[in-house]
C-alpha cells in the first residue's frame, strides 16, 4: 500500500515541484492550501490586510490539476490573524522586531496546517522547504538546505520534534536552479514565477502603513536621544524604528548614526555612531533545542538574522528557556524580536528569541 504525502501547496515552483517528486517516488500525493485573509479585508479600503483573497487556492488548483492529484483548501484566517498578525503587532509595538514566518511556521504551517493534512490520512505532510530532516538515534535532526544560498532552516528552529517526525522536505538536496530546471521539463505552471514576499500579509512591504490603518494609530510622540543622553529631535512612533536602521531618521550629526535601542515604554528611540551597534553578547528567550537538550555550554556559530554571516560563539543554557551567547568578535545589529539560531556545520542545535 502506497504512502500518502499532503504537499502544502502555494502555487509556486518549489511546492509544485515537491509534489513532482513525490509522485515520481511512488508516493500517493494531494495538495493542501490554506487560506489565511478574506474578502473583508478589501471591501473599505481603510483595511490593508493582505493577499488577495482565494488566490492562494486558484493558483495551487492549477498545479493540482496539471499533477492530476487531489486537492482540499482550508481557511485558517481566525487563527492566522490570533497567532501571526496579532503578535506583529504587539511585538512592534513594544519596541521589537518580528519575524512573522517563524512564528506561522510553528503554530500556522506545520502546526493546524499539519494536524489538517494528518486528518485527511496523510503519513507525512510536506512543503517546499530548501531544508532536510534526518532521524537519529530517536531524535528528529533539522539541517541546512544543500543550496547556501536558499537553505530555509532558519525559520524552522521553533519546529518541535513531533511536527518534524511528521515532515517530509523534498527540496533539501537540491539548489534552485535544479529546481527551476526539473519545473520547466515538467512543464509546470508559472516555473518562472517571481520569489515569495518578505511578509506575505503586506503585499507592499509597508509595514508602518500597514501597523497604523490596521490598528487605527497616527505616531505615538517621542524622542530620538544620542546614546551620550542628548535629545536630538522628536519621532512620531517607536514602531517606525529597528535596530541598525540609519535611513529615515531625520536628524543632523557629525557621523552617521543607527537606532541602537528602541525603548517603547519610555518612548525613545536611542540613537549612536556605529560602534555603539557592535556587542559581544546578547541573551535569548523561549529557546528551542531540536538536535538535544542542551544542559551545558557548547561552541557553535549564531546567526541573528536570515541573511547573517553565522558568527562562532558560546552558548550557556539558563534557567526558563533563556541562554546567554558569547560571540567570538563583535556582532552588529543584534535585534530583539528577531530568531537566534545555532548551528554546527549544517545541524540546527537549536534556537531563540533574542530579548
């Protein structure tokens, strides 16, 4: 009896050539596609939510039918709203950085996603993820993509073992180039079709446009001070600002300057010459050990953002799901709000969040 793989279909090359593969190995294979934004959202104008609605579907059924598997869509926008949009906003707002897909990979894609396609009989639910899984020694091991340059791991470390016992990444061994390729003798729909968003919910990129017609905010006033505590000029809310952001700021200096910290609840958006931006450790929170607990320190490289340099550090494991990192040479543009995530070789060790 065939196995049965449910494809998280987007529409897009990589999933449509995830479910190609698996048809190809012998796997019995349906789609699913979610829908996370509704017809509501564009019928004032004032609401800039999104995506357009039942696009996701309309282009996902197209490779569906041209595969000749079934096809089931799903709507999660309720769930998509409470878990991802609600915690964009409350992370901006208190002065962090989000990073929206980590947190829908956890909770939305391989979390109610998941559970849809395990009810509809699938033995694994696979996406188009540049990532691989390995089992060892009963632990569930998550390591980088083979293609550098579109491995995809960093938004997986929040994966829990039982969402990646369940997972199956087609594309891990391969790079985007064999992919496009394999599409276009395939004969799928759209194999050209341009990369996925930043963040898929704001088709524009407008983020600050996006925090202020949604939640009905013009600017919360405050200060921009020098890290010396010199107050250099007003902004008209926290929110506009991240760290290691130089564009924007408005204001007159000798050097160039950088948000080094945004303090929401003080209103301030500190600001300092580049140097202020480098530090040699940081904490972070909510830690996620996929390869194994971890209960003593351990050397390792840290990457703070996706598109970070992964810089050697030591990692101590604390109390609460907190760790401290200690980076071997100073690291700029250490965020809060934004995954930490730590890697030997191409084994994800684990995760956080960085405070």
């Amino acid at each position: 009896m065939k196995k049965k793989a449910i494809v998280a279909l987007s529409g897009g090359v990589d999933s449509a050539v995830a479910a190609a593969i698996l048809l190809e190995q012998g796997w019995e294979v349906a789609g699913l596609t979610m829908e996370v934004v509704t017809p509501e959202c564009f019928e004032t104008g004032q609401n800039r939510l999104g995506v357009e609605s039942g696009k996701a579907s309309r282009e996902a059924r197209k490779v569906a039918d041209f595969l000749k598997i079934p096809f089931f869509s799903v709507n999660f926008t309720k769930e998509f709203r409470e878990k991802v949009i609600q915690s964009f906003f409350s992370e901006y707002l208190s002065g962090r950085t989000p990073n929206p897909c980590v947190v829908c990979n956890r909770f939305i894609k391989f979390g109610i996603l998941q559970e849809e396609a395990l009810k509809l009989g699938a033995d694994l639910f696979a996406t188009g993820h540049y990532a691989r899984i390995f089992h060892e020694n009963d632990r569930y091991l998550l390591k980088k993509g083979i293609d550098e340059k579109k491995d995809q791991s960093y938004f997986l470390f929040s994966l829990q073992q039982e969402q990646l016992a369940r997972t199956i990444f087609p594309l891990g061994s391969l790079t985007k180039d064999e992919v496009r390729r394999m599409a276009q003798k395939m004969g799928l729909p759209s194999p050209d079709r341009s990369e996925s968003q930043d963040i898929c919910f704001i088709p524009d990129q407008d983020y600050i446009g996006f925090l202020e017609s949604e939640l009905h905010i013009k600017g919360t006033a405050g200060n921009i001070v020098h890290v010396s505590g010199k107050v250099l000029g007003p902004h008209q809310g926290t929110y506009r600002y991240t760290v290691g952001q130089r564009k924007g700021l408005g204001i007159a200096w000798p050097q160039p300057l950088y948000v080094i910290r945004v303090d929401a609840e003080a209103k301030q958006v500190v600001v300092g010459e580049k140097m202020y931006l480098e530090v040699f450790e940081m904490q972070v929170q909510d830690v996620n050990w996929v390869a194994q607990p971890l209960t003593g320190s351990i050397r390792c490289k840290c990457r703070i953002r996706y598109r970070h340099q992964e810089a050697p550090a030591s990692v101590v494991p604390l109390e609460d799901g907190r760790a401290d990192v200690f980076f071997d040479e100073p690291q700029a543009g250490v965020t809060p709000g934004q995954g930490a995530v730590f890697y030997q070789e191409d084994l994800v060790l684990g995760g956080g969040w960085i405070r």
